[in-house]
C-alpha cells in the first residue's frame, strides 16, 4: 500500500475542497489560439480583443446590440407542420428539432423584431446559425415573411442578419420552396420603396445566398465573414485548381464588388442607422463616433450614391 498516494494526497485534497470552474469561462480565439476571458468577449460584442476576430452571436444578442436599449418587439409568425415528410437519418427530424430549440431556446433557425435604430422604426431577422446551422426551412421561410410584411405595413427599413449552411435537408423541395416564397416578399418591399439591407456573417453560403440574402439594396459583410455558395473545398475539386488566398472571405468578395461594404462589429449600428436615414431621406442624426473603419475605402453618402 502507498500510503502517500492513498492517505496523504487524499487528505490535502479535502482540506483544500474542490473548486469548481465553469466549462466557459475562458474562449479560445479561433484565429490567434489566444484564451479570452468569457466576459470579456461577451463585453466586446463577441469580438476578440487583439486579433479582432469575430465570433458567431446568438439571435437575442444580436437583436439586443441593434435596437436602442436593447428592446425590440418580437415579431410572430405562423405554425407550419413539424415533420411534413416524416423524416429520418441517423435521428428523427423531430428528435432534432427538439434538441436544438432546447439549445437555442428558439422556435426555428430565424428570430424577427421590431424597434427603434437610433430612433428609426426598422424590422430586423436574424438567422442563428446554433439552430441546425441557421437552415432554411418552413419556418424560417415563415418568420421571414412575416418580417417582410411587418416591414411594409410599418413602411419601415427591413434589416437582415445572414448566417446559414443553406436549405434544410429533412424538409427537401418544401425547404427549397422558401427561396422563391421570400424573394417574392423582397419584391413586395421594394414595391413599396422601403429598404433592404443585408448583413452577411460568418458562415453565409449555399441557398440562402443564392437567392434572398444576394437581392438587398446594400450588403455588408462583417470582417473574415465566408461567403459563397458551395464551400472552397467542392469548387476546388469541381475546376481542379487551387483558389486564391481568402478565396470567400469578405474583404476578398469587396475588392470583387460582391458585397457593398466591409464593417467591424463595433460601427455596424450606427452604420445601418445611418445608410436607413440615407435610403428613407429621414433627417440625419448626430454621430459621435466615425461609421467607417479602416476596412472600408469610401463613405457611406459616396457607396449609397453608387
């Protein structure tokens, strides 16, 4: 018997107690490998300090960082069927649902509210990629809608906050069928002259970008952001060469004339505020910080005049 492994240690141990630490106190940068204190990040709008590197945000910290004092209405959509082709892969698609609305503590992949933007009435979706990769299915086709047509009858500014792997698998041609039905209701905003803003962020790719998140009057896509269609790796083995550098990332996809404007996380806010005042001609509001970052190479008045 070893009486130093078997009698001593345990003894220091329980004169010490256990200290139990959260699983999430510290994040590790996805970019640099540097831990970051979890409050920390959470303080910087999930941006990492020193690498700049932006993490995924959950619908209600989205919605909460856009609307004035952090309030906003929720906007409601209606019930769609649970299981329409009652499928099945490894799990039940129902078991699935349920796992991530238990996660997320969401409905579907898509959250909707209404409120003030610096003043401005806007509606604004964001798609939370945590709900089964933020894929687009009967729901979310539904609350989207549904914010498009809030959006009209506030005659207010619609903003979009993209983050999807594309069309939802276990709901097929009926997922497939939510690309046309919310591209018909972008027509019916520009119908009425009211703006369509999209924010691209990271990861925006398959079906959701080949349709409704492509069709905004403005795009911005937040710093590193991947966006595309298919992912780099299939376009690779499809034309058998290799890609350039950042091939997909957002300051690539600017300097092609992809998207409209590259913005920290730190200046989105005022610069959704400001580009809804210039695209609805309502009076402008004083700024008490710049809204363009070093990533941007014009103002907002001289990209909104293009």
């Amino acid at each position: 018997m070893n009486w130093i492994t078997n009698v001593v240690r345990p003894r220091i141990k329980g004169f010490l107690g256990r200290r139990e630490v959260p699983e999430n106190l510290w994040i590790k940068c996805p970019d640099s490998g540097q831990l970051v204190f979890h409050k920390d990040v959470e303080a910087n709008l999930w941006v990492i300090p020193g690498s700049e590197y932006h993490m995924r945000m959950k619908a209600d910290q989205r919605l909460k960082s856009v609307f004035d004092d952090g309030e906003w209405e929720e906007i409601h959509f209606r019930d769609v069927a649970v299981d329409p082709l009652k499928f099945r892969d490894e799990k039940r698609y129902v078991d699935r649902l349920k796992d991530a609305r238990a996660k997320t503590s969401m409905q579907d992949a898509v959250r909707v509210g209404a409120g003030e933007l610096e003043g401005l009435q806007v509606v604004v979706a964001v798609q939370d990629f945590d709900f089964m990769g933020g894929s687009l299915g009967m729901a979310a086709g539904e609350a989207l809608i549904a914010g498009l047509e809030e959006a009209v009858r506030r005659e207010a500014p619609f903003i979009l906050f993209a983050a999807s792997g594309g069309a939802r698998m276990q709901e097929g041609i009926l997922s497939l069928m939510q690309m046309p039905r919310v591209t018909v209701g972008v027509q019916m905003l520009r119908e009425a002259r009211l703006p369509y803003i999209v924010v691209l962020t990271n990861p925006t790719t398959g079906g959701v970008t080949a349709s409704y998140a492509m069709l905004g009057d403005f795009h911005i896509a937040e710093p590193g952001a991947l966006i595309g269609f298919a992912g780099p790796r299939v376009i690779e083995q499809t034309i058998r060469e290799k890609l350039p550098e950042g091939f997909q990332r957002a300051e690539y996809l600017k300097e092609h004339g992809m998207v409209d404007m590259v913005v920290h996380r730190h200046h989105l806010r005022s610069t959704l505020s400001r580009l809804c005042r210039i695209l609805t001609k309502s009076p402008a509001v004083a700024m008490a910080e710049p809204i363009i970052t070093p990533l941007d190479v014009q103002p907002v008045e001289a990209a909104a005049a293009e």
